[in-house]
C-alpha cells in the first residue's frame, strides 16, 4: 500500500489531463504512454512518446514544459512508432509509440546497436587478415623478389 501511494505522489496526474486539453482528445490518454505502468512516478518514463517529450523539455509537474514538449511534437511531426505522428495516433486514440513499442525499453550509445553482431564482424574482420584480404597486392613473381 505504501508503494502505491509514493508513486501517485511522484505522479504528475495532471499530465493525461492537460494532453487532453491541448489536442482536443475525446478523452485523456493513459498513463503508459510515457510510463511502465499506469502508477506512472519517478525514473518510469521508459517509453520512447515519454522520453521524446523529456528531450523537448518537459519536467515533471510542470504543464507548461509539456505544452511547450506537445507544440514541438506537432512542429516535428514526430513519430515515436517509425510510423503515424504521435500526434495523429493519440487523436485517433491509439499508443503513439505503436504496438511494437509499448513494451520496449529505449537504449542509447553503443549498447543500441546490436553490440555482439558488431563484435563478431570486427572478429571476422580480424581474421580476414590472415586469410588472404591482407595479403599484398603486388604479383606473385614481384612478391617472392621482394
């Protein structure tokens, strides 16, 4: 119970409200467009529609730095999804982070990018040398004189 309660003081319940309000939603959309769960709460926004918003200024409790994070959403045309703007998938009531990306946790940097794939190429390439792509470019005949 008490777990409860610290996330819906660390909450920012306003935020659904105020989303609804600036894009003239039928109704407020939920929390997990931004976080985990709909608890919501500090370090939660895993979401990349979230983590978009915060790259734009957003700061909890503070509706105008979402306003402001909205306008530039719109401004951009953003798609959290790779897909339909986010802007246009709330107003039809949908996730802006698209199904694929509801449960996905962002990551940054070199982790990213598929870090064992990069390591084996780098192995592979490694090896290349030693079985024939570093070998001299000069003809055979030039190569036993040298």
């Amino acid at each position: 119970m008490g777990l409860i309660l610290v996330a819906i003081v660390l909450a920012t319940p306003n935020f659904p409200g105020v989303i609804q309000q600036q894009l003239g939603l039928a109704q407020p959309p939920r929390c997990t467009i931004c976080h985990a769960t709909d608890a919501g709460g500090a370090g939660t926004v895993v979401k990349p529609f979230g983590i978009y918003l915060r790259s734009r200024g957003l700061v909890a409790f503070d509706e105008a730095s979402l306003r402001n994070a909205l306008l530039a959403d719109i401004g951009e045309r953003h798609s959290s999804s790779g897909g339909v703007t986010d802007i246009d998938a709330l107003k039809a009531g949908e996730d802006p982070n698209g199904t694929q990306g509801s449960n996905l946790v962002p990551t940054y940097g070199c982790s990213s990018g598929g870090s064992t794939v990069d390591l084996l190429a780098l192995v592979a390439l490694a090896g290349c040398g030693k079985t024939g792509f570093g070998r001299s470019r000069l003809p055979r005949a030039e190569r036993a004189v040298n």
